[in-house]
C-alpha cells in the first residue's frame, strides 16, 4: 500500500541513483527505440566518450548495457565496458552492468573488471541459479532485470514476451532475498513517454528496491521517480538528446 502522499513505504530511507545510460552495439554508444535492433540512433562511437561526459556532470553511478550480449547471449564489447568501468573508478563512481548475463562465470568476470552490479534478466528465471548467484556473490552484487510490456515480463533482449506477471514474480524474488530491481516499460524505452512509474512501485511494494527504466522524459520525471520513493532512475534518450541537463538534475537530487 502507498503512504497518504503516494509514495512507497520502504524499509530504510532509500537513497535515489540517477542513472546515466551507456548502451552498447558493435562498439558504439546507441539508442533504441521500444528496444527495436533496427531502429536505432548512434550517439557517439566510443562509449567511452559518452561515459566521461556523464561523469564529468556528476554522474555518480552508470547504467551499461551490453546489447550483443542481451541479444546474442554473449559480449561483444567487453574491452569497451571495461574501459568505462575504468573511467569511472577514476572519480570514485560505479558501474552496473546489464545484457546477456546469463551465466555465472559472466557475473563474476564483470565483477572482477570492477563492475559492481550486474542486471540478470533470462537467467533470474531458473531459481536453482538465482540462489546460486546470491551464495557465491551476494545481493548487493546482483539486480534482476524485470522489463516487460502490460505488465508482463519480456526477455532475451526483450525479443521474447512472456505471460509472467511483473509483479508476482517480483514478490518471488524478494523472498529468495534479492533486494534491487530495474524495471522498464518496454514500450516506453527511448520513446520520451514519461516512465512506469505505476509499474516500478507495484514492484517495491513487493519488497524489491526499485529503479524505473524506460521513458524518463526531463527533470520533472527524474523528481517525480524519487517523490513516489523508488530507488532511482535511468535516464536514456532524454540525455543524449537533451530534454534533459545531467548537472542540473544532480544538483536538484541534492
């Protein structure tokens, strides 16, 4: 149930993460629209590039996603996420890591490049794996990638859509003792939409802490994310394409 001011009680008081988005394909710095590989925009070819500007407007944490590895199932683009994870350890910032992780070798070679977070998405759907996941790295280590279109979860790189139920399975997880959750509105993604932020706190009254993807349009979206008590937010398309000022966000979270 929602607090009388519409936010989502929460165990703690959470601490809002604006996430910048590096998504990487063959190597470069894009966008995709609704997560379509063929409708895509190249913000610069070297992700590193986007990485540093990020971080030199404050950027605290990062949002990469590895989108070969979320299509293909393997990475493409280790080398290039490595050197961000590098850029950003230089100003004390950190890395979470998304897109085809699927196995646990992966988990853990992200993490030994510094990462500090990798998003699981297909595999968070064989238990047995998930519990292995949390004994060998832990919950800080790890956030499921709930991503779906009406409320139903979609994988493989978005390319599948399940009947799962969000939310249900949510619930599921927070009970294995999974704690953070990136949840997107697929069909919002790069769209400039507004976010589901329905969706996200349907998600953290399932006790997961949440971040809302997909959709973040400017500044108000960005405070009205953290005003209903979510984890935080990644912020994509709105970035690069300017609706949305980086510094001034920091500075308005502050």
């Amino acid at each position: 149930m929602a607090n009388e001011d519409g936010s989502v009680p929460t165990a703690g008081n959470l601490k809002f993460t604006l996430f910048p988005a590096v998504d990487v394909l063959d190597g470069e710095c894009v966008r995709l629209r609704r997560g379509d590989y063929g409708d895509k925009t190249v913000y610069e070819r070297r992700p590193q590039d986007a990485a540093h500007h990020w971080l030199a407007a404050g950027a605290r944490y990062l949002h990469v996603v590895d989108l070969n590895g979320a299509r293909d199932g393997k990475s493409l683009n280790q080398t290039v996420i490595a050197d961000v994870v590098k850029s950003a350890a230089q100003v004390g910032a950190r890395v979470q890591v998304g897109g085809g992780i699927r196995h646990l070798d992966t988990v853990a070679r992200w993490l030994d490049l510094g990462v500090s977070r990798c998003v699981i998405g297909t595999a968070a759907l064989t238990p047995d794996w998930l519990e292995q996941a949390l004994r060998r790295f832990g919950s800080e280590a790890l956030v499921v990638g709930l991503d779906g279109r009406d409320g139903k979860l979609a994988v493989r790189g978005w390319l599948e859509q399940t009947q799962v139920e969000i939310a249900s399975l949510a619930k599921e997880w927070a009970g294995l003792g999974i704690r953070h959750a990136l949840v997107t509105d697929v069909g919002r993604d790069g769209m400039l939409s507004g976010a589901n932020l329905e969706l996200a706190r349907q998600v953290q009254t399932q006790g997961l802490q949440a971040i809302a993807s997909g959709g973040i349009r400017n500044l108000d979206d960005v405070l009205a994310a953290k005003r209903v008590g979510l984890a935080g937010a990644v912020a994509g398309r709105a970035l690069y394409d300017g609706s949305l000022d980086l510094a001034q966000a920091m500075a308005a979270l502050e």
